[in-house]
C-alpha cells in the first residue's frame, strides 16, 4: 500500500548535517506528529494507486515540520482531513490557502486521490526561531543537494508514474528544482503554481483568482 511504503520511506530518512545556528525541523521524532502522521496516509493513502506530486519547498515550523504532513498544519487536520491530535491547535498561513483550495477542488478525499502533496527538502529548518529555506543558505543547499536528489527520485520511483509534476514556489526554488531536474531527468515537464506564503504576504486582494488558478490547473492534469 502507498501509505506503508510512504511511511516507511520517511522514517527512514537520513539527515544531513546543517551549518551552526541552523536547526532541523524534525517530527517524526515526536510521538504524536508520527501518530497523525500514519493516520493520516492511512486515511488517504491506504491503495496502490499513484499519484502526481506536488513539490512544495521545504516543511514551515506551524506546518508539516509540526504536523509531519505538507501544508497541513494541526488546524486543517482536524477540520479539514477529520484526524484529531494533541497538537497545539494553530494555523498556518500557507496550510489555509493549500485546504481552501482543496474545499474548491472538492475536498480533500477527492484531492488526494489525485496528488500526493511533498516538498523539495524532506525537513524543514529555522534560524533564530523563524523558518528558512533550503536555498537561503548556500552551504546548506551544497551539503543537502545530495539528499534532495535521492528524496526526489525515490518519491518518483514509489508514488508516480506520471511525466509531469506540479512545483508550489517560484523564484529560486523553481530555479533550483530546474536545475536538477535537467541533470537527472526526473520529469518531462512540471506546472509552477505561486507559492502560497508569497500570496497571502503580497496579493492577498487577488487570493481568489490564485485559488482558481490552482484548482484550473491541477484539474487538468491527467494521471
């Protein structure tokens, strides 16, 4: 089943090592993130079918470096995917964007019989409290470009069969993603869809026509 076979393959995980100040965001190594962890590829994931990937950029503190699930944060796993947990109940900005375009796409067992929601690094990381990117930290990106690799073509291998993929974050993500993806030729081609932090921060006034935007695109992708 996917949901064992993701379960495993992320308990599994390895990480590198990060430069001082860096701290990696780990909630596999709490009990309870690791409990709705399951529940929650147990709920949706629990067939053989595959899915197209969504690539998010790396787990937020509020988020699934909480939660352990991308862009879900304890709030949206219990409304929204009906798994309660002993999580701090809070929200997070790009999880509220991510289930009010999956209530738009027709809720959440709809969407995820279609797409498997991950990221580019598979741990999220913070500095001085706040949530870093993988790439806004040279040495980091160097130390982690190996990892990144292998976590992106073992996903390919085990959850998609399909050519294309869906890329949430443009700018340097996408940039980087392009890179490795030309090199080792994961997919022939891949959808870049705006990040939803860089939404709610900068057109907020426009969110509707992004949700739409996301909703129109994912729905024409095929399996």
């Amino acid at each position: 089943m996917i949901n064992e076979k993701f379960i495993d393959f992320i308990i599994n995980l390895r990480y590198e090592k990060v430069p001082k100040k860096i701290e990696i965001l780990d909630p596999y190594s709490n009990k309870e993130s690791l409990r709705v962890t399951k529940l929650f590829y147990k709920k949706f994931f629990n067939d053989e079918n595959k899915r197209i990937l969504l690539f998010g950029i790396n787990p937020g503190r509020l988020g699934g470096g909480l939660t352990g699930i991308p862009f879900t944060d304890p709030y949206h796993l219990e409304k929204s995917c009906g798994i309660s947990t002993k999580l701090v109940i809070r929200k997070e900005l790009s999880s509220t964007f991510i289930y009010e375009m999956i209530d738009m796409y027709g809720g959440a067992k709809l969407f995820y019989e279609k797409f498997l929601v991950t990221s580019i690094c598979p741990y999220g990381f913070t500095k001085e409290g706040k949530n870093l990117n993988y790439y806004d930290d040279r040495s980091l990106e160097k130390k982690w470009r190996k990892k990144i690799t292998q976590w992106i073509e073992t996903q390919k291998k085990l959850f998609s069969n399909n050519t294309c993929c869906v890329l949430i974050g443009k700018g340097k993500n996408q940039k980087f993603f392009e890179m490795i993806n030309k090199e080792y030729k994961f997919f022939n081609h891949f959808i870049t869809l705006p990040h939803p932090r860089w939404v709610l921060q900068y057109r907020m006034k426009n969110k509707k026509e992004y949700l739409e935007e996301y909703v129109n695109k994912l729905s024409k992708i095929k399996l």
